[in-house]
C-alpha cells in the first residue's frame, strides 16, 4: 500500500511529534460500545486510529466503552475483536472502560473534596427542567450548595448502595449559565443497581459516557483522543475534568492499576473530532441494524447485505477494500454521505487483481454441438488470471454438450446483439466459433436446446483461429459442472437516503425486495475444491466468494460480491 495521504489530523501528529509534545510519542484508542457489530463506518475511526499509530511507531489500543451495562454483551466483545483483526489491525493493549472503575471513583472524591462536584438530589425531569435550553440559561440545583463533607458522605453512600436506582446523581459544578449546555453541571454518575458483564454486582453506580472517557484516555496515556463532531461540544468539558484531575500530576488516582498490575503511564490527551463517515443506500445506526435482525428483516449481523463489517466480509468484501475507500474519502470536518458507488469500485478494483477468473452459468441453456462425438470430451487449459501470467493455468473440461448463459441467445435479436442467434455465429470462449442451426423448444416455446456446429478450423492454434465474429460468450461443460447454490445480492435499500423518513416513510419501507436472490448455477468443476473465503471473478457475471459458512464441496454456495460493472440504475 502507497504512503498515507495527508490530513488534518495526521498534520497535528506530525507538528506534535515535531514540537516535542508528549515526548514525541503517538498513542491512540479505538473505544467501541458493545452494544452491536462494527459498521463500515467504524471502519472509518479504526483505520484512522489504527494507521496513525502503525505509521508513527505508537500504540492503539482497543477499548470497550462499557460504562452502560445494559445494552451490552459479550457476543459484541468478541465479534468486535475478530472484525478489527479481519481489517488487518493488532491493538498494543485490549481494555476496558469498566477496568477503571475504581480510577473513575477515586477521580469523582477528588472533584468532591475541591469542590469541583456535588451529590443532586433532584429527579431527572427536575435536571431537565432546571438545565434551561439553548437561549436561556440553566438555574442551580438547591443542592449544589451542599458541603464537601455532605457530598462526600452520600457519595459514598451511593457507592456502597444505599440509595434506589435514580434516586441521586453525581453533578460536576461548572456553570449553569454556560453557552454550552454540556457544561451545566452534568452529570458524572448515576445509580444504576445491574449486572455488568466485567464487574459483575460490585458498582450500583456507573459513570457517564464523557467523564469516563476523558479518564480512560488519560489513563491509558492516549495522546490523540480521535472522535466523531457530534462531540465538539463536549470537548470543554472532556477538558474540564482533565484540567481539574490532572491525572499526570496526581498518581494516587491510578494507583489501583498498578497496584493489580496494569500498566498505567497517564497523560494529558487532545481531543480531536472528524466527520464520520456516511454511505448512502445505506443505515449505519446501530439501533438499526439491531432491529433490521431482530425483526429479521436480514438473516443476521452478518448478513451479505449488512453495512457491517462481518456482513462486509461475508460478502467477500477484501478487507483492503475498505481500507482503501477510507483512505480515498480521506478525513477532514466536512459532513459527507459517500456514494457507495465508490466503495463498490474499491472492491472491483482490489478483487480485478487477486481474484482467478472461472467459468460459470447461471441461467443456463443446453447448447450441443452436433460434429463432435456423443462422448467427446477434451481439457482445455484457461490463465487464472488474464493480467498476470505468474497466477498460471487450470485445467477446464470441454464436451460437446455445454450450458451457456440463456440471455446469451436472443430467437429475435434485439438491435446491437451480438451473440448468439438462429443461424449467427458466436465464439465459445476457448474453444472456437459455433453457428447456431437448430433451436429446439418446448411446447410452450422455452428454449431447451441449441444444436450448433463447431468451426474446428477456428480452434486454438489452428490457421482460422483468429477469425473475428461480434461475440464471445462463456459456457460450462454439462456433464462436468457442478451444482452451486448462487446467492445474489444487491444493496439492501432502494432509495439513497433510507433513513430520511420526512416523506412519512421509514428505513422498512425502503427494503429493496430483490436485495437477494438464490439460483442454482453450474460452475466449472475446479471450483469444487475451493476454501471458503476465496474470491473468483466468473467470467462476464461478477465477482464471488465461496460462503465463509455454508460453503463446502459437497454443497458450494457462492455469494455476488459485486457485479463487473455498477449495474445499479438511479
Ligand atoms: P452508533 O451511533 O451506530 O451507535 P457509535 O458512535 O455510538 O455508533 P461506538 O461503538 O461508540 O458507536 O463507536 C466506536 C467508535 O467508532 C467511536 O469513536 C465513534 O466515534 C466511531 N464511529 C462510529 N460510527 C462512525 C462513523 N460512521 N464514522 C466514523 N467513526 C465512527
Ligand atoms: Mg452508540
Ligand atoms: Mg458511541
């Protein structure tokens, strides 16, 4: 792959590094939730955290945001893991938001004993209705005023359980009367009495998203604390608690980690935002998604159609693919929705050099060829791959009956037809020109059979061989193929924007109906022993990859990558 383009961030990287700050070091963090599979556009934050340290000799860790117990499971802690090793990345470190537990409780005393944070007693819809709106400002909390020693008391008291769920909160004392709302006095904990999947029943309490995540970076010594725009405006307040802890400063706050072995150096991060990344035809809510399979719109996270990365790969997206897409989109501030277009064209472009070329039909019709013997039979050899000589040949047999494609024959040609016809020549890839003399039917006028004489003087090697006719379609020896369950897909929305639902409609109602479609094909029988995963352009019909599931030799099924050409009509 070809030196990194530059950007925004990674000029703020170079500069940093350049300045001497943090020691020269780069160390970044890709901080997922599990609460649902990564999407393409996580792939977005991934490559960019994960590249900009692979570039600059630093560490990426991967952290699971699980401060919020409820919507998360290990099913996504696992599948998370496999998706970022599948795009081709390693973290430094594997942590989890949930292992600072007892940093963040220290971090929440020391606010307290500086007068940085109060217990509030009021209800939720209280906090609402005291935090004002954009154009007015917020009112204090009559129990902003409580003392240390109060504070302290029912903080603890909150720790050790005391108190029902909802009961009190946790409040940084900022501002009321801030122009950012984020800075009025939120919220840092909440009493929460579940089951979480690390930490089992130890902590009725949980931290909010933005105090535990300035925290976790700082811990883990994260240098560039890279995130989407939506959190611009958190950022005073991603610096607020920074500036009051100083976690640097001030190593009692860690002392629990090294005290149980966990390495633990921690810095004072910058947070930068950048755009996500958006696709059109596409959702990219994970609250979608989840819905999509539980309702069982599509069968599973990793569906061929899903924009998630396990469907992505089920597809037989190259992992390469989606890294080069993010890289040709680039990063930047600027809100986008890309054309999928475009991530489909990295697909072709990386799948046109490493996939070998096969032979398949998937509407076929039986065409006989009446000069050669009832049991001729011949092995041709075919390159795997026409633009690169290295990848060799295969062996493909041939005999005088062969499937071909049955919209490669036209009784009435259309104008600007240039295959087969009644009485017209074609070329059979790799074997030479046949003319069409006989099309047998049916009774209610389907095509069975074309019976078709072979030119043998236009044979590989011999003196017609290159004679020109208009047409070369590709074909599948009859009694050699072999029988594959052929799953086509297409993008899994009709409209471009699923999710604008101002016309009354919804995502559901933009379903494209024919985002999957199962035939049986006839493939060369070379494919039969292929593993799953592997790629293959059959020949004039797409690109293919053996079901990384329900593939095998005794039942292959292949899925459509990509058509040859973007055949979607807008
Ligand atoms: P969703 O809104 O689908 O729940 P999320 O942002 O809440 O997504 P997280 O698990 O918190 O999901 O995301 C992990 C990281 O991936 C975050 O740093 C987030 O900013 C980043 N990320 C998520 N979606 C995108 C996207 N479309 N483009 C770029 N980065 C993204
Ligand atoms: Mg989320
Ligand atoms: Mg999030």
């Amino acid at each position: 792959e070809s030196p990194p383009p530059n950007h925004f961030i990674r000029q703020i990287v170079l500069d940093d590094r350049t300045a001497g700050k943090h020691g020269g070091r780069v160390a970044t963090r890709f901080p997922p939730e599990p609460n649902g599979y990564l999407h393409i556009g996580h792939a977005k934050s991934i490559c960019l955290n994960f590249g900009l340290a692979r570039e600059f000799g630093g560490a990426c860790n991967l952290r699971f945001d699980d401060t919020n117990p409820v919507k998360e499971d290990v099913e996504y802690v696992q599948a998370i893991q496999d998706d970022v090793r599948w795009l081709g990345f390693s973290w430094d470190e594997l942590r989890h938001a949930s292992d600072y537990f007892e940093v963040f409780y220290r971090c929440a005393e020391k606010l307290i004993r500086n007068g940085k944070a109060f217990v509030c007693d009021l209800s939720a819809e209280q906090v609402r209705e005291y935090r004002g709106t954009l154009t007015e400002p917020g009112r204090d909390s009559p129990y902003r005023t409580r003392s240390v020693e109060e504070n302290l008391d029912l903080f603890r008291r909150m720790r050790a359980g005391e108190f029902p769920d909802g009961a009190r909160t946790l409040r940084a004392r900022i501002d009321m009367r801030s122009g950012n709302i984020n800075l009025r006095d939120p919220a840092l904990y909440r009493i929460r009495k579940v089951t979480h999947q690390n930490t089992g029943d130890a902590w009725p309490i949980y931290p909010m998203y933005d105090y535990a995540h300035c925290i976790s970076d700082a811990v883990e010594g994260i240098t560039h604390s890279l995130c989407t725009l939506e959190f611009e405006d958190h950022r005073p307040l991603y610096d607020w608690c920074l500036d009051q802890l100083d976690l640097p400063g001030d190593r009692d706050l860690t002392e629990p980690l090294r005290a149980v072995g966990i390495r633990c150096e921690p810095s004072r991060p910058q947070q930068i935002e950048f755009s996500r990344g958006n696709l059109d035809y596409t959702v990219m809510s994970k609250r979608k998604l989840m819905a999509l399979v539980q309702d069982r719109l599509v069968d599973g996270w990793d569906d061929p159609r899903m924009p998630t990365l396990a469907g992505a790969r089920r597809r037989g997206f190259p992992a390469a693919a989606i890294r080069a897409f993010w890289e040709r989109v680039g990063i930047s501030k600027q809100n986008s929705v890309i054309d999928v277009g475009v991530l489909e064209g990295c697909v072709r472009e990386a799948l046109d050099t490493q996939a070998p070329r096969r032979l398949a039909v998937l509407d076929p019709v039986r065409l006989a060829i009446t000069n050669l013997a009832d049991d001729h039979v011949e092995t041709l050899s075919f390159p795997n791959h026409p633009k690169n000589e290295a990848a060799g040949n295969r062996d493909v047999p041939f005999s005088n009956t062969v499937w071909i494609e049955r919209e490669d024959f036209m009784e009435t040609p259309s104008k600007g037809f240039h295959r087969l016809v009644p009485g017209g020549e074609v070329r059979l890839r790799g074997v030479g020109i046949v003319r069409c003399e006989e099309v047998v039917k049916q009774d209610d006028g389907t095509v069975v059979e074309l019976r078709c004489t072979l030119d043998a003087d236009t044979r590989p090697g011999r003196p017609g061989a290159d004679r020109k006719v208009k047409g070369t379609i590709h074909w599948v020896s009859a009694r050699h193929a072999l029988a594959a369950e052929v799953r086509l897909y297409d993008r899994l929305f009709d409209a471009p924007a699923p999710d604008d639902d101002s016309g009354g409609k919804t995502y559901r109602d933009h379903l494209n109906p024919a985002s999957k479609r199962v035939v049986r094909g006839w493939l060369e029988p070379s494919l039969a022993r292929v593993t799953n995963e592997s790629t293959y352009q059959f020949e004039r019909l797409g690109y293919f990859v053996a079901d990384r599931h329900d593939h095998g030799a005794a039942t292959p099924v292949f899925n459509r990558v990509v058509t040859l050409r973007d055949t979607w009509a807008r």
